[in-house]
C-alpha cells in the first residue's frame, strides 16, 4: 500500500498567519491527492482534489498544490475556524490511504 | 437536503458480527461510488472500502478483507458494510461517505464530498 507521511503532525499558529502543510506519497501518484478538514466531534469536510482544485464553497485561501510524491495545502492567512486537524488522502491506486494528519492549534 | 444517515452500531464481542446501514436521502444513491471511512478513538481516519454505482466493483483494506463485506441496494437509496469476525482493533467511528468521482483529462479522482455523522462500533468483551 502507499504510505502518505505528513508533516508536521501538529503545529501552533496564530490567526493571519500563513500554514503550510506538506504530504509526502511513498511513490508518484501522479496528483490524485485530497485534502480534508476535521474538526473535534465531527465528519471531515473536502477541501482540495486532484491536489489543487479547490472543492466548491471552500474559501481560496486554502490552496494545493504538488505532483508526483510531493505535495502542499497553504492556508494563506489563518482564520480562527481553520483550526482543525487537516489529512492527505491518495487516490492513485487501492487501497486509499490517508496521511496521519497535522493539528493546526492556536498559538 | 442531501445527507447520509449510518446506522447499526454497537458494542459487540470480539468475533461477533455487525452490519451498519447508511440512508441516503436528497440525491440517487446509484449514480455515485460509495465508501467506508473509518476512525479509532483518537486517531487518524483509514479508508476501510467502497463499491460501484452498480455494485459491480469492490475495493478493501488489506486488514478486512475476508471479513467485511459492502454491499448497496440503490432501490432502497441504501449503503451496506457486513462486519463479521470483529476485532478489538476495529473500534471506530464508521462514516458512509459519497465519492462524486471528477473525470479530467483522462484521469479518474476522488472527491469525497458528502459524509454523514458516522456511527460508533465498539469490539469488547
């Protein structure tokens, strides 16, 4: 199976602040790479596809981007609803494998 | 509204069984792939499976092949996962989740865009 390593796992920030998550695929897969928010209690919610296409309704200051094995989710200036848990998810080959996901606290 | 309501969770007995159900409703079921994602206690989310519009695909897990089965009825709008053989490493939250597959250049992607609340299965004695 793929592995999707993620770093940092978590991280402290403060709102306006620039993130950036970084997701790393065992192998090239191509972009076919999600990303995912989740917040305490809830379901996770889709941000990005194909590694930089923005899901409809998410606000543009998240942004993907990468191709092949390496990959990035930028939210440009920190709101204080981001804070959450965020998690790659590949889709080039079975199974679907997740990354073990980066906690965005408040600094 | 479109939504996804699980059901069928519980605690059950390592070995025992469980089969959780998942209502669609706003939307037709047989249109879309479906998945299972699933979430232990304070850990991070695994994909577990999913299953073609018309059934007629199937993709698992290495850790529940064998064991759990997806299955839907798009008559009844309805997601299934048979879960037998259960292990104490399956407790999780269980949440049905609809993939509205993009095509782009030739290329298939995932975009998991609906999930519903999940439900929760405990494996204990």
């Amino acid at each position: 199976a793929i592995q999707m390593t993620q770093s940092p796992s978590s991280l402290s920030a403060s709102v306006g602040d620039r993130v950036t998550i970084t997701c790393r695929a065992s192998q090239g897969i191509r972009n076919d790479l999600g990303w995912y928010q989740q917040k305490p209690g809830t379901a996770p919610k889709l941000l990005i596809y194909a590694a930089s296409t923005l899901q409809s309704g998410v606000p543009s200051r998240f942004t993907g981007s990468g191709s092949g094995t390496d990959f990035t989710l930028t939210i440009s200036s920190l709101q204080p609803e981001d804070f959450a848990t965020y998690y790659c998810l590949q889709d080039y080959d079975y199974p679907r494998t997740f990354g073990q996901g980066t906690t965005v606290e408040i600094k | 509204e479109v939504q996804l309501v699980e059901s069928g969770g519980g605690l059950v007995q390592p070995g025992g069984s469980l089969r959780l159900s998942c209502a669609a409703s706003g939307f037709t079921l047989s249109a879309y792939w479906m998945t299972w994602v699933r979430q232990a206690p304070g850990k991070g989310l695994e994909w577990v499976a999913n299953i073609k519009e018309d059934g007629g695909l199937r993709y698992y897990v290495d850790s529940v092949k064998g064991r759990f089965t997806i299955s839907r009825d798009n008559a009844k709008n309805s997601l299934y996962l048979q879960m037998n053989s259960l292990r104490a490493d399956d407790t999780a939250v269980y949440y049905c989740v609809r993939d509205d597959t993009s095509y782009d250049g030739g290329v298939y992607y995932d975009v998991f865009d609906i999930w519903g609340q999940g439900t929760m299965v405990t494996v204990s004695s």
